[in-house]
C-alpha cells in the first residue's frame, strides 16, 4: 500500500472524507470511532446508518474504536470531530498520537471558552505540527454520494497543501491550494452563523430578496472581521467564503440554515438541538465571534 490517512471521527463528514480518500487504490484509509459499539455496526454493516443512510462505505476503510491500532502507520491524521467536542477528543487520544504527523483539519468552528480555531487548538493539546485546513462548499451528504465539489487546502506551508491536494483529488473532487490557514479557517466558521440567520429569513417567509441581501452583507462582515484578525480579504471572496456560505444559506443539508429555519418558526434553540442527530456549528461559534468583535471594537 502506499500512503495511509486515518480520519478521527465518525460524523458525516469523517465517513466523507474516508470515502473520498478509498478511492485511491494506493491509499490505506482508517476510520478511528469513539464508540465501540457504533465502530462495530459501521464496520459490520459498512454503513454510517444514522447519518448517511444507504451510503455504502468501501470494504477496504478499516473501522476500529482502538486508536492505537487505527493510527499504526499513519502519515497524515484527518481530525472531523466538531469544534466543541474537538479540545475534549483529542485530549483522551493525545498519548496515542505522539510524533509529528501533519494534521488536516475539516472542522469549521471557533471554541467558545478560548476562542481559537481549530488548528490552535490541535497545536495546544498535540504540540506544534503542522496543519492544513480542508475546508470549502462540501456538504458531507454530497461528498459521500461522489457528486462533483471543489473545495481549498489551506497552510502555511504551501508544500504540505500541495500533497493533501494530491491525497485527496479525484475526478469529482477538485482542491485548490492557499497559504492562508486563518482566513480559510475563520470563513468555515464565520459562514455557519449567517447560516442561521439565512434560515430565519426562510423560516419568517422573508422570500429570496431579503435572504440575498442578508447573504451580501455576511459576506462583507466576514471579510471585515477576518481582515483584523490577520486573513487575507481575497479568501473571502473564494471557495472557503463565498462559496461555502452561498451552499450553507440555500442547502436542504445545511444544518445550521435548518436550526435558523426553525427558530423563524418559533421553535425553542434548546428544542432544536435536542432534536439534532449532528451538531450546528453556528450556534457556539456566533457566541465566540460576538466576543471576538467586541474585543476589537467590531459591529458585527
């Protein structure tokens, strides 16, 4: 075999990922899953039943709840685990994940308590490594049943973006590469709280008029507050901006237009989570960035 990835995680979007990785022959892929028992009926029933239902995962993605056993080898770790749970997970894995593997992370958010982003916080409890930030218009629902996508590989350093761009490439699935990490990672989070928002608009009847101009000026909020935190204002402009926010304001899939639609609806936030099988990044990350906006003297 030639290169191998493990994914942490066992979301919707970490089964994507090992899906989209299988397709290359050449690469071993892993899936570590926290929950022996949900690691168990995935790799029996080589299905992701709660989330991505009728979706058949590649007999050669190896399942395990043993990270030591699921990162033996390893060149690359795929970290899918969302923002809030993301500091908590890799604490319990940390001592397994010893080395300097680089990192790429898929994970859109800013933690609440710290107010870092995802690639701050792997660098905080895995020491100083290397990572690159995977992140675009890429519903993990499309991903997975191969339709075509185009997302960037974000690091500093453009070489390592490069391989994860080759990791990943197939012929339905383009990636671009950036050397701005902060931008690409303050768009995935910042998009997912005009999310919301977008699904207000929808869920109040506000019609197409007013959900494009909500849409506009997100955009230009987002570029402002990345711009004083050291991103680049092009990125906003580009598939990890614009182009992920347009997929998350008008999606069925997306998760956080879904909790926006139904608070426009009158439902309680508590409600709505509760009733969630996946996580609404937006709803912790519009918190963070509030806070963030007020620190620097932004209107947001």
């Amino acid at each position: 075999m030639g290169t191998k990835a493990t994914i942490l995680g066992s979301g919707a979007m970490a089964t994507a990922c090992a899906i989209l990785l299988a397709e290359h022959p050449d690469q071993e892929v892993s899936m570590w899953v926290r929950n022996p028992e949900h690691a168990k009926a995935m790799a029996e029933s080589r299905e992701n039943a709660r989330l991505l239902q009728g979706v058949p995962i590649p007999e050669s993605i190896q399942i395990s709840s043993d990270i030591s056993a699921a990162v033996d080898g390893a060149e690359f770790l795929v970290v899918a685990i969302p923002s809030k749970y993301l500091r908590k997970s890799l604490e319990q894995i940390a001592p397994q994940l010893t080395g300097h593997r680089p990192v790429i992370s898929v994970v859109k958010g800013i933690e609440i308590d710290t107010l870092l982003r995802p690639s701050q916080i792997i660098n905080e409890v895995l020491g100083e490594r290397a990572v690159v930030a995977l992140s675009g218009p890429s519903h993990a629902e499309e991903i997975a049943r191969r339709l075509p996508a185009s997302v960037v590989a974000a690091s500093g350093d453009i070489a390592l973006a490069k391989k994860v761009q080759a990791l990943f490439t197939t012929d339905r699935f383009r990636i671009y590469t950036n050397s701005d990490l902060i931008g690409v990672e303050l768009a995935g989070a910042l998009k997912n709280v005009i999310g919301i928002a977008a699904g207000i608009c929808d869920g109040l009847g506000y019609g197409d008029n007013a959900k494009s101009a909500l849409m506009t000026r997100g955009i230009v909020e987002m570029s402002r507050f990345g711009e004083v935190l050291g991103a680049e204002q092009s990125t906003f402009s580009g598939l990890a901006g614009i182009g992920d926010l347009i997929t998350t304001c008008i999606s069925k899939h997306g998760r956080n237009r879904l909790v926006g639609e139904r608070l426009g609806r009158g439902e309680k936030l508590t409600d709505i989570l509760q009733s969630m099988d996946s996580v609404a990044e937006g709803v912790n990350t519009a918190h963070a960035v509030l806070e963030l906006a007020t620190g620097k003297g932004l209107e947001m």
